[in-house]
C-alpha cells in the first residue's frame, strides 16, 4: 500500500491516466471543483447506480420516482433551506481567502490570522452564506422569477407522496427511492470528488408509522452497512458516527453518518436521517393540501414519519476506487491494481490475440463478439502482451483472455484472473459458461 498522504494523487492520476475522471471544463483551465466522468467512470458509477438501484426497487414496499431538479421556489422555503440551509463563512480582508468557520482552528478564530497568508487580525465575523444555487425560470430576472437548483432530492420526494400512494397502492410502510443530481455552492470543496458543488444522490424515503420510526431507523441502518459490505467495501473502514445534537439538520430528529476511512481521514459516506413528520407537516402548511395518510385496516390517519437514507454516487464511487487500489511488487517491477468487485467493475472482461498475425485476431474478434452480448469487454491488439495485462489491472478488469498459438492447435485460451494473475487453458467455446459461473459466484 502507499503512503496514505500520496494514495489520494495517485488515484486522481490513475483516474486521468485511464479515463475514470477528468478535470471539467479541462481545456479552458477547469471550474469551480467539477469533474467530468470519462468512459471508464461512466460505466463504474452507473455499475454503482444500478446496483443500489436493484437492491432498492427490487422488492414489493418501495417503488421509484425521477423528480425534477428545478421546484418551485416555496419548495424550498417549506424546507427550511431558504432559511436554514447555510454554512458560517469567515472571509480574509487580506488575500480575500474565504473558509468555512468551522474548518478554522479555534486559535485563528481567536487572534483572527489568516492560516494562508499568515495576517494578523484579518479575518472577518463569520457570516451566514446559503449554499442553494440560485436562477431564474423565464427571460425575466426579478423575484418573481427566482428558482434554485435543488440541494437534496428528497424534496421531489415529498411534494410526490400523495401522487404516488394514489398511483401505485403502496401501504404505508413504503419507500420511494430516487437517483439525480443536487447541487451546493460549497464553499471550501475538495478531495477530488469527495465534496463537489455538482454531485449525484441516490436517496430513499421510507414512510412510516410514527410509532415505528426506531425501529425502521435501526433496520435502514443495518441494511445500509450490508449493501456496502455487498459492494465489496472493506469492513474494518466503515463505521457508523452518531449526531451528536449540534450535528442535527435542522429536519432531523436522529441521524447517523456511515462513515468510510478515506485517505484524509474518517469522512461521511451516507446520512440516515430521523426526519419525522417534519418535511410532509411542512409542505401540507405550505402548500394547504392534504399529505396525510389513511389507514384503512386500523380506521387512523396520521402524517407518516420518514426515514430517510441519503447516499452520494460520487463519494461511492471514490470509496469504490480508494478501496480497490492496491500496489504490488511482481517479478521487481510495480503493479497497479484495482480490485474492484466483479459487480462494479467498468470493464469485465480484455480480450487480446498475442499477435496480430496467423489468424488469431480473427479468432479473438470472434470470441469478442460473442462474450460482449454478456458482458462489458474490451479489445485490445497493441503492445506486449504483459503491457495489456497491466492497461486492465489499473482499469480493474477482473478476467483477460489471450488467444495465442497453441488456440490455433487444440482450440484453447488462456483465461487470466487480475487478483491471482493465474492463467487457466480452457476451450474457447466454454467461455461464456465460465464466465457466468465466474461472475456469479
Ligand atoms: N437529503 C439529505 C441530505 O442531503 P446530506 O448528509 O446533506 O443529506 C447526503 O447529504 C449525502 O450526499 C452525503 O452523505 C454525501 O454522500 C452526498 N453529498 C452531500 N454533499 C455533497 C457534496 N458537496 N459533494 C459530493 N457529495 C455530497
């Protein structure tokens, strides 16, 4: 393994060097903290979507939803985000820094220098900065008109509950799950993709019984750390943090943060939130409509609690990525490895004739064509062979097929496993069989 302080260049390069993730707006010198998702990326955080995606919506109490980005603005002021939704900003007279307050140490706030330029007495009071986007719907740019880029996607949740209990005869309890991006004019982010001000969240609203909101709360809690576990994270670098109540947002009545062992320490991964009746009393007060539910078999109606789980596609994905980087020594040269969960992995499968001569490129098309109806692969005829092994390590590619001379004699292909880096001779036509016991097991 590396040194921690260094991991995190090294995957930011390996994911430029591969084609995980790009710098945004690249060529014109970057913007604001966004990054582009190149052709491996896209298909590791889609591999990611989809799995949390199944294990979601693939079961009878909760169902899916793609709500809009842009709300009406009173969305947000039901929410207490037009209010509430703000970080303490301290600004440096000097070099014009400007830092959250509570990322300053107690020491600089107290004799007000700057920890960049060093200036004494330069730093301002802090002061209340909102973190919502702001535009306008229209060509007209007044009050009126004013809309915001959603901060959480919860809220198309919400002002939805009634639309999809009458439509899909859910009974509470039900959950509505939801992908899409959200946006935060953060003001100090970083860590590559850790903290962005474009981002994507994969939230899931559970309704409940207010009487049932603890227990569901532990049972969301204990679902959540297994989908990671499932996902291959490793387990001793998850951990649960509790809010303490100065943590509390301003919806919650208890949260927990699952918290992933990143190279720049402990950082939140996912928030589970008790958000109680809060948002759904909100928006009935805000909207004057009816978001109660009624029960039919115990003649009650009651505004469900909700409990929420709230995780970030981006920070997934480079948990995904720090926690399947690894560096090995193999026969004294350095190998870069991904060891991505099969169910993750960008790409599943190289394909690559040893020569490009005597008929084997032909045979490996062929093999391409046909395993490439299962699975992601990729083709590859240029370079030394072990060069080629060594491109699919870094991109995390669990299995390589090299088509060589002794195919041409009896039909077989070597079949490399990126994590053992044994090579097994199989016939080529029970490769897709293989495979597929591979990949599921
Ligand atoms: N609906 C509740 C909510 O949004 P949150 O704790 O503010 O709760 C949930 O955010 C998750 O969204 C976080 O755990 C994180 O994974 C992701 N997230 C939040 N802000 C982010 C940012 N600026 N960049 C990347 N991901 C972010």
């Amino acid at each position: 393994m590396p040194k921690e302080s260094s991991l995190m260049d090294k995957i930011v390069s390996l994911c430029k060097r591969r084609g995980f993730i790009f710098q945004g707006s690249e060529i014109y010198g970057g913007v604001g903290s966004t990054y582009d998702y190149g052709p491996l990326g896209v298909e590791l955080k889609m591999n990611i979507k989809n799995a949390w995606w199944t294990s979601m919506t693939h079961r009878s109490d909760i169902v899916g939803l793609d709500a809009a980005i842009l709300m009406h603005p009173k969305v947000w002021e039901a929410s207490g985000h037009v209010d509430g939704f703000t970080d303490p900003m301290i600004d440096c007279k000097q070099c014009k820094s400007r830092f959250r307050e509570d990322d300053l140490s107690q020491k600089n706030i107290e004799s007000g220098q700057c920890p960049k330029c060093g200036t004494k007495d330069s730093l301002t009071e802090a002061r209340q900065f909102n973190l919502m986007f702001k535009t306008h719907i229209g060509p007209v740019e007044d009050s009126s008109s004013i809309a915001y880029l959603r901060p959480e996607t919860a809220q198309g949740i919400y002002v939805n509950f009634k639309n999809v209990l009458d439509t899909s005869r859910q009974k509470v309890p039900f959950g509505i799950a939801q992908i899409g991006k959200a946006f935060r004019n953060e003001i100090t982010p970083g860590n590559f993709i850790f903290r962005t001000r474009e981002f994507e969240q994969m939230e899931m609203q559970y309704f409940v019984h207010p009487e049932d909101d603890e227990k569901y709360f532990e049972i969301w809690k204990e679902e959540r750390l297994k989908w990671y576990d499932e996902l291959g994270i490793n387990k001793a670098k998850l951990r649960l943090h509790e809010h303490s109540e100065d943590e509390l947002a301003h919806y919650a009545k208890k949260a927990f943060d699952i918290e992933y062992e990143f190279p720049f320490g402990w950082k939140e991964l996912e928030g589970i939130h008790n958000r109680t009746d809060f948002d759904l009393k909100r928006h009935i007060k805000f909207s004057g409509k009816k978001l109660d539910y009624f029960d039919e078999k115990n003649n009650e109606r009651f505004v469900p609690y909700i409990i929420e789980t709230s995780a970030g596609v981006d920070r997934t994905t480079l948990t995904c990525l720090v926690d399947a980087y690894e560096e090995e020594e193999v026969k004294g040269e350095k190998r870069v490895v991904l060891k991505f969960n099969s169910k993750i992995a960008p790409i599943k499968v190289g394909i690559f004739p040893l020569v490009n001569k005597d008929g084997l490129p032909e045979i490996a098309e062929k093999i391409s064509k046909d395993i490439s109806k299962n699975f992601a692969i990729f083709y590859d005829s240029k370079g030394a062979i072990g060069r080629r092994y060594r491109r699919m390590d870094e991109a995390g590619t669990p299995f390589g097929i090299t088509v060589d001379y002794q195919t041409l004699e009896d039909g077989t292909v070597t079949l490399r496993d990126r994590d053992t880096m044994a090579q097994d001779r199989i016939p080529a036509e029970r490769l897709s069989g293989e495979l597929t016991k591979k990949f599921s097991s």
